[in-house]
C-alpha cells in the first residue's frame, strides 16, 4: 500500500464513521488518500473529521464555492491507483450501475481508470432485495469488485447481513489485490478469443455467436496480474480494458492458426479460448451468390484444429488451457480433448445452463486437469471466472505455494 494513491468515496449512511478508520489504516499504511463525500455522507461524518485524517481537503463539490477552484472528475479519475466507496449505499450503488452521476464521487467514478471497490452498508432487507442484488452484480460485470458486507447487528438493531466490511478488513482485501496483481509479472501469455468467419462469398459468412466477453475477461485479468498479454482475436466488437494488452485481429480459422503458431513458442501461458469454426466452404466465391429459386448447397471442409496443430509446439515449460463449450455428455467430451490435445485443465460450460455460454456477462464453469479431477464453480461474471482460471495457472506455477 505505500506510496498508493487511493480515493476513499464516503456515501449517505450511519457506516459513514468507519470510513475515518479506514483512511487512518490507508494513511498508516503510506497511502496518499483523497476524500470525496456526497451531500448525504456530510450528514453522517464532517468534512474537517476527514481532512484532518487525511491531510487533503475534502472534495464534495464540482466547484470550491470559496476559492472557485474546478475540481475536476477527470484528473481524479486518473490520479488514483484505486477508488474505494465505503460505505456504498443502495442509493449510490444504483446509480452508478446505471450511470446516473449527479455528484463529484459519482462522475469521478464514470471517469476512473483504476479498479474501483464497493463496500456495500445498508440494513439487511436492503441489502437482498432483488434489486440491489441485481445492481451488485452489474457492477461486478464491469470489473468492479465488491468487498462482501458481513453478518451482524445493524443499525435497525436486526440481525443479519448488510453491515459494511470492518476497515481492517478493507484493507486487507485491497493489500491482497495489490499483492497479486503483479503475481505474473515475468509471464508471457497467448489468448485466442471470438469466433472465426469463414467465406461463403465476398458478404456472406458461416460463424457463431461467440463475443469474446470471456477472452477479454481472461486477457483483462491476466494483464491485471503482470503478465504479458498477446490477444489473437475474431471478428468481435469489443476490445480489452487494460491497455498494455497487444491486440491481432484475425478473420477466419486459416489465420488465427498461423498467428498461434506464429507466438505460440513465445508465450508460457497458452489459452484457447476461441470459438473457432469446425468446417469452412471448401469453395468460397469470389462474387456475391446471386438469390435463386434452386436450393443452393456449400461443399463444406474441415478446419484444422488450432489446439491440435500446435500441442506438438508445447514443452515442459509451457501450460495450455483449453475451453470446451458442450451441450451434451459435456465432461466425457471434456476429457477427451484434454488427452488429445495436451492440456494442463480445460474449461468447461454447457449451453445447458442459464446465463452460461455465448453473449451472457456471466459464465458457469468447471474446471478439468488432465488427471480428470474435477472443480465445479456457481455461475458468475466473466471477470470472476477469470480470476479463477487464473488462480488454477496460479497454482500449476507454484506461484502461491
């Protein structure tokens, strides 16, 4: 935490105190804090509290009414390392799950380039209502990560589960992110993502509905944690939220194999997390089919298969991750594509479940390694099966052993 510069975003409710204990454990820790405050959150605790603690002047307005100075969301949003809200309220987290920004701490969240984290603190009922659940979770499928509230009496004077992570707690959590996020730094890794689009013609093509949400994810979280990161990708819409990520775009399963056999050597960390097409129009044309009323047929062949072709590229030193997306006898499958094509674990999820597979911001996984043991995982977003996936590499390199 030395030398960290961390926004401590301080919202409308009675765990509003907690946040001058936190800002003491940043402080005593190194950490340079700036605090930002909604109108609600001065009800609770004073600004002179907080500026005391944290030896910066409360920020609470767009505008400094005395000295008419801007304080501006943009150069906060790019300031800090990390941007903690403790406590967030259900008011707050709703609004920033749907970009509502009516104050200085919400329109510097909209504009933040760190990792943002959410202390939620609200009375039990609150806090399981379906709807803050839901606006939880989409803040999760942003990247965003939440530091669990805990179970115990609340300000209501029920019992249960709502109250705002102990600041000892915070900061553990936010030492340990800081602590694993360089865990890969000296890794080098390959991710292959999206579908491939295979020619009928010049404006037709055979593809699927792969959107490359989960190899972005993978990329995002594997970047995040040091490593290296080369994205061969498909035809997507999307692209990665770190920036150090090196992006090559690929059309057609032809392409995306040379360009892994191109890298491949290069990476220790491989993850085939494409959806690439089985079969590929043995002749694509090199005009537009004209519409006819004959039924039209497409010769099709297959394609090689990039895992395949490059298992025999794979040394000692090198761990391969597959994906295995199946709609039946899903682990029989599973396994056998581990064997076949030398994976340390592969990956798998059914179109089976609900809110798993292609286009959804949540995935629900197991993981297989190549001895058939078996993790299975609740469904959760992309970025969180990440970080699981990354834990499994994690402990395959020993990096936490």
């Amino acid at each position: 935490m030395n030398g960290k510069k961390i926004i401590v975003g301080i919202t409308g409710g009675i765990a509003a105190y907690k946040a001058a204990i936190l800002i003491r454990l940043l402080i005593k820790k190194g950490a340079e804090v700036q605090v930002l405050i909604t109108p609600f959150a001065e009800k609770f605790i004073t600004p002179l509290t907080l500026s005391t603690l944290s030896q910066k002047p409360v920020l609470k307005m767009f505008c400094n009414p005395e000295t008419g100075d801007w304080n501006s969301h943009v150069d906060l949003g790019l300031w800090a390392d990390a941007f903690i809200i403790a406590p967030a309220t259900a008011n707050t987290i709703g609004k920033a799950a749907n970009g509502i920004a009516d104050n200085l701490l919400l329109t510097s969240y909209l504009s933040a380039k760190c990792p943002i984290f959410w202390a939620p603190a609200m009375d039990l009922d609150m806090f399981r209502h379906p709807v803050v659940q839901s606006n939880i979770k989409k803040l999760k499928s942003f990247g965003n990560h939440i530091i669990d509230a805990e179970t115990g009496e609340l300000a209501s004077g029920l019992e249960g589960k709502g109250r705002m992570a102990e600041p000892e707690n915070i900061v553990k959590f936010l030492e340990k992110y800081f602590t694993e996020k360089k865990k890969l730094q000296g890794y080098k890794t390959l991710i292959t993502l999206g579908p491939t689009y295979e020619n009928i013609d010049p404006v037709r093509y055979i593809g699927n509905r792969s959107s490359g949400k989960m190899g972005f994810a993978l990329a995002d979280v594997f970047a995040d944690s040091g490593a290296k990161v080369t994205v061969i990708a498909g035809p997507v819409n999307i692209k990665p939220l770190n920036k150090n990520i090196n992006v090559i775009t690929v059309q057609n399963a032809e392409e995306m194999l040379e360009q892994t056999k191109k890298y491949f050597s290069k990476n220790n960390i491989i993850i085939f997390a494409a959806a690439v097409a089985d079969y590929t129009p043995a002749n694509p044309e090199d005009l537009k089919i004209k519409k006819q009323t004959k039924t039209l047929s497409i010769k099709l062949k297959p394609t090689k298969d990039i895992a395949k072709e490059t298992s025999i590229l794979k040394t000692k030193n090198q761990i391969t991750v597959g994906f295995a997306l199946e709609t039946d006898n899903e682990v029989i499958n599973a396994e056998k594509k581990i064997q076949k094509k030398k994976f340390d674990f592969i990956v798998l999820n059914s179109l089976n479940d609900t809110g798993a597979g292609f286009g959804y911001d949540t995935n629900k996984i197991s993981i297989i390694d190549k001895y058939n043991n078996i993790e299975n995982f609740e469904l959760k977003s992309k970025t969180e099966v990440a970080q699981d996936i990354l834990q499994k590499v994690s402990n395959l390199l020993n990096i936490d052993k």
